[in-house]
DNA sequence: GTCCGGCCTGTTACAGTGTAACGACCGGGC
DNA sequence: GCCCGGTCGTTACACTGTAACAGGCCGGAC
C-alpha cells in the first residue's frame, strides 16, 4: 500500500552500531534486553515469536505493517501467520516495547524507555517514511491542562504529526523516498 | 465492530460548556450550510452524496466506519458502494467538514468551524463512544515549539486521546455502552 | 508418575478498511 | 459538434484485524 522508500534496506551485516536509519538509534540489542529484564521482573514469557518479531521491527528504519513482519518471519518452509504477529505486537505495545503509528497501521519500536505515565509524540516524515519518537514534559501538562477541564479521564493518548523531517528539508524536498 | 451505544442527540440545553464548544448534537443544518457556502466560495461540487454522507455522519452521536455509511445510504433498489463513500469522505475531512479517527478508522463531523490552521483534540469516550473536538491554543503553542525544536515541518497531527467521558464517570463506570 | 489448567502458537474463517482501474455520465468551453 | 475535467458506479483486489478452535508445552497439584 504505502511503500514508502526503501528506507531500511541496507543490510549492514552487524556490528557496526545499527543506527537503522536517520535518527533512530534504536539499538535492537538493547530493547531486547529491555524486554528480557522486564519478563524476568514481571513473570512474564519473552517468546522466540515475541523476541523475533521485536527484532524485525527495531531493525527497519519505518513503521512495519503486521504483514511485512510476518513475511520477514516467515522461511520458506515456514510461515508465520499474520494473526500470530498481532498477538506478538499485542504483547509488545501491552509493554511499551513497541508503539503502533495508528495513521498508518504500523508498528515502530520503543525508542525511549518511557515510564507508563509518559505518552510520546511521534514525527512522521512524508518523504522518507521515519518515524521520530519525542517526549515533552510541556505537551504532556498542556494536555492534561485541557482534559481536566473538559473533565476528561484519558486512559491512551495518540500525538502523531506527519511533515518533513529537518534532513529530507535539507536535501530537495521533493526527493522522493529516499532513505535519510 | 463496534456498536458502542446510540450515544448522540442529547440536548443538554444549558450552560457548562467548559471548553468553549459544547459537545452537542452538531447541527446538520449548520455544517451542510458551511459547506455549502464553502462551495460556492471555492467552485467547488457539492454533490447530493457528499451532501448525504455528511448528513449521515454529522446525525450521528459517534464515529462512523465508511461501510455503515453505505450502508445507511443505501436503499432497497439502491446500493451505495464504500467506495463511493470514501470519496465522498476524501472531500469532506479535505475540507474540514468532517474528520478522521484514526485510532478508530472511522469519521465524525467537525464541530468547529476551524481555521486551517488549527488542529483538534479529539476525546474520545471508551465507555459511551462519543467523541468530543476541543481546540486549546495552549497544546498548539506546545506542539509548535517542540516541532520547531526538532526541526520537523508539520502538515497535519492527529491528537486523540481514549478515556471516560465526564458523563460516564458519574454513572457507575462500566455501565457501558450506554448513551450519554 | 499422571492429571489438570494456563499460556502460547498454528490454523481457518471472516468482517472491515482502503485503493486501483475502467467506464459512463454530465457539465462546460472551444 | 467535440473534448475535457470531475463525479459516480462497478469490479477487483490487497491490507488490517478479530473470533474460534485445536494442539503443544510447562509447571503445579495430586
């Protein structure tokens, strides 16, 4: 549907830091060890499904539709249903491993080890398809600010900006889909 | 899906509007005159569907999917696609007479006659399913400075926020899926 | 040991969401 | 007349997401 660029392409072996892509130094090996402590802490199962499909999604540099990561799942022998992701990225998100871009029906990882208070705000970029998580303190009270006021009990809260991120302005703008 | 209760259409006449909208019934007459008028200003087709469809969505107490529009468009002899509806709504949220929720891929009237410029905070009710559009300068000031900060260029954002309305805290909680 | 119950996964089936493509119709402008 | 743009009907298709059932695995109770 959106194939926007193919921003995480590069295979970069391992190794070198896996910077995935413009900013996102998500590093795949740190939020897997974020995720084992937190199931060690909680009794909870970190599955081989659930550690993979975290792996896939930390190591594209955009946000990841359930079927891309079951492909990317799946061998040829084997094939991993899309159903099965959904439970593993239900897992996920349940846990603040991962996030879903609700705009686009995709998954991105967990960029901050944010406390469950925290609600973060994501720039997504129209030309190459990142996604940047930030958190602010003065969002987050201005928001609170106004569902006090409306008498609002906020459970989830969804902050998405899509526009041009600060390197694609950079470069001519209507570069298509390239990666950052 | 989801058939959160037949929340809309209560006329809760009198003064507590805190956040300067007063998340009452949107009066269909009103947003299909806007639009009208929107039309004429900008000679632009306001066709019977987009005039329909509108009217369909704005009568509505909640967020509507595009099928159960076609569906309460269509008549015995006469089946109105999705596919048409979606065009219908492409037109409309492009034109700020309706608008997308996309935590919930579904469409409610907009309440505000908003300035391109603005953008929406949507409060959106777990319990009751209605939707509540406030706008506070204050998030804007906000998101602004936290954009500029990050040297990201914003096209649209999407701020919806899932919670208990104010209504359903009063009434005991999981009373659920009650009308307002 | 066996049995049981919970959790996870595989599988099928299905409903809802959204877009692409083609064709017809209708309104001008020329 | 003819063309052109926009709208709408129709079909087809891909993607998103959930429900329901079955099997496996593991740990605790007995």
């Amino acid at each position: 549907m959106d194939e926007h660029g193919t921003c995480g392409h590069h295979d970069h072996a391992h190794g070198d830091h896996a910077h995935g892509h413009g900013h996102g130094p998500v590093r795949t090996a740190d939020l897997v060890a974020r995720a084992e402590r937190l199931a060690q802490d909680l009794g909870l199962q970190f599955t081989a499904l659930r550690r993979r499909t975290l792996e896939v999604v930390a190591e594209e540099g955009r946000p990841l539709g359930a079927y891309d990561i079951a492909e990317r799942l799946s061998a040829p022998g084997k094939r991993v249903a899309a159903v099965s992701v959904y439970r593993a990225l239900d897992f996920l998100t349940e846990h603040g491993l991962v996030h879903r871009i609700a705009s686009r029906n995709a998954f991105v990882p967990c960029e901050h080890g944010h406390g469950a208070g925290e609600s973060a705000v994501f720039l997504i970029c129209r030309s190459c398809g990142s996604v940047d998580e930030t958190i602010s303190a003065e969002i987050e009270r201005s928001l609170d600010r106004t569902l006090a006021q409306a008498g609002f009990k906020p459970a989830s809260r969804i902050v998405e900006i899509e526009g041009e991120c600060g390197a694609c302005q950079g470069r001519g703008e209507a570069s298509r889909t390239e990666p950052c």
